[in-house]
C-alpha cells in the first residue's frame, strides 16, 4: 500500500504522524532496524518520497493527513506500578492499563513508583513540541518525604543541585506541611525530583504530577482518565507553536559546546553550592 499524497519528510517526523509512535520513538525504532522503506533498512535522516512504503517490523504503515480533528489527546491519573511505556510485553504497561481502542502513546513518562498526571495521545507531533526543553514547560508535583522540611532545604532545592552531571536549574519550592512540599519544575531529568532529595540526605516517600502546564489533575482518581478539551488543546498549541525540531535535532545542535568549558562551569556551581 502506498501513500501518494505525501511530500518528502523525514521519516522520524513521518512514523509519528502515523500516530505509530512519537519522533523520539521512531528514532529508536530506526536505530534498532525495525524500519524499513521500500523494504531497505534505513539511516537516521533519511525522507520518505511520494510512493515510497514504510514498514515497521513487516507492517506497512501510511502517513496521517495534516488535518488533526481525528487525534486523540488525553489526561491519565497514573497510578503507581504502571509503567510508562507502549511495549506489550511489559507488565502492568501505561496502554493495556488504559485499554483505549486506538493506538496511544504517553508524552514523557511518570517513573513506575510515582504518580499522577500525563498526557497520552495519537499525534506524533505534538509530542516533540512539548518534551523540548527549549519550551520550558511547567509541571508541578507534590512531594512527601521521609523527615521534616528545612528552611535549607527549600532554598537548595529552589537554587539547583547537582545530579547527572548538570546543574539542576532554578525551579520554585514551597512548604505544604511538615513532610510535604511542592515543587514546579521546567526539567525533565531522569528521576529529577528523587535524586535532587537524596543529595540533599531526604527520601522521597511519595510523588505525586498534579499539573502539566495549564492542565490540573483535577478530579481524576488514580487509573481514570479524560480527553482533553478543546479549551486545553487551544492553549497547548499556542505554548508549542513554532516548535517543530525534535529532541535528539535540539540535542545535535547543542553537541558544538566546549566540554572543558562545561566542566569547569559545573565544577564552579558545584563548589557554590557546597558553601
């Protein structure tokens, strides 16, 4: 089966407007060879012609036309031990949990022991546009942990902490009871929030997402989801217009930065912080 109506695109950004999975996701599949065209496995970067067929594993794929009033976009409460992830096989994974009857996808992840609010979606394209950082999209949390809340602490906390290698950056923290805060991150380290707690000698005990940009968890008990309204959507696409370069293309373009002066900046905020 071919599809005519297509211009060249790359084919990263043409699985995902397959609704197949999301730009990021592609890239994966690509790298995995999972992908073929014109039964030829392909390199990262290659465009899909007029007429060209796009498998993944065996299965033919077509692009989805431009106009989006098909896709579908979602509020999900996760619960905790869901894991975020499209494979099949894993247990307890984010798509068999919601049981939608089209093909979803989750926009970011929750880690399995934390949770609360995500966005699933079929737009491929939508989800690069709000995952890169170069957006600073808001998402809140509330955070209890093992022992009581330090002054200290909500200032080194708001201030940034080492982890990863990188400086966390600036974030907003404030005291919601003796064990329990909140906190409004623009980062979206691996195990952020877990890991600036515990280089500051607290445990995090529970981690709840109460918000993604402008969307509240609301209502949503744990396991129960909602589309998202027309209101929301119009203000998503408002903060990601003009947003059109993946993950991996925004993290290529940062790859000419000097390493050495990179150490010695994170070494120097290092050495701030432990003042």
């Amino acid at each position: 089966m071919t599809n005519n109506s297509i211009s060249t695109k790359r084919l990263n950004k043409y699985i995902s407007e397959s609704g197949f999975c999301s730009r990021r996701g592609a890239d994966k599949l690509i790298e995995a060879n999972r992908v073929t065209i014109n039964d030829q496995v392909p390199e990262l970067g290659t465009k899909v012609q007029a007429g060209d067929v796009v498998k993944v594993d065996g299965k033919t794929i077509a692009s989805m036309p431009t106009n989006k009033s098909d896709r579908i976009y979602i509020a999900y409460n996760k619960p905790i031990g869901i894991t975020c992830t499209t494979e099949s096989h894993v247990r307890g994974n984010i798509i068999d949990a919601i049981g939608h009857k089209e093909r979803i996808f989750p926009i970011g992840r929750l880690d399995k022991p934390s949770e609360g609010l995500i966005f699933l979606t079929s737009d491929g394209d939508i989800v690069n546009k709000i995952l890169r950082a170069e957006n600073a999209h808001d998402k809140e949390y509330i955070v209890t942990v093992d022992k009581p809340i330090s002054e200290r602490f909500i200032e080194r906390m708001s201030r940034g902490v080492p982890i990863l290698g990188t400086i966390t950056k600036p974030c907003i923290v404030r005291v919601k009871s003796r064990f329990v805060f909140t906190i409004i991150l623009t980062q979206g380290l691996n195990r952020q929030i877990r890991r600036m707690c515990e280089y500051l000698d607290y445990e995090v005990k529970k981690l709840k997402r109460s918000r993604i940009m402008s969307v509240e968890l609301g209502n949503l008990k744990p396991g129960q989801w909602r589309y998202l309204t027309q209101a929301e959507m119009d203000e998503i696409n408002t903060s990601v217009a003009g947003s059109s370069k993946t993950a991996n293309e925004s993290k290529s373009e940062n790859k000419n930065e000097n390493k050495s002066e990179k150490v010695v900046r994170v070494k120097k905020t290092y050495n701030d912080l432990k003042k």
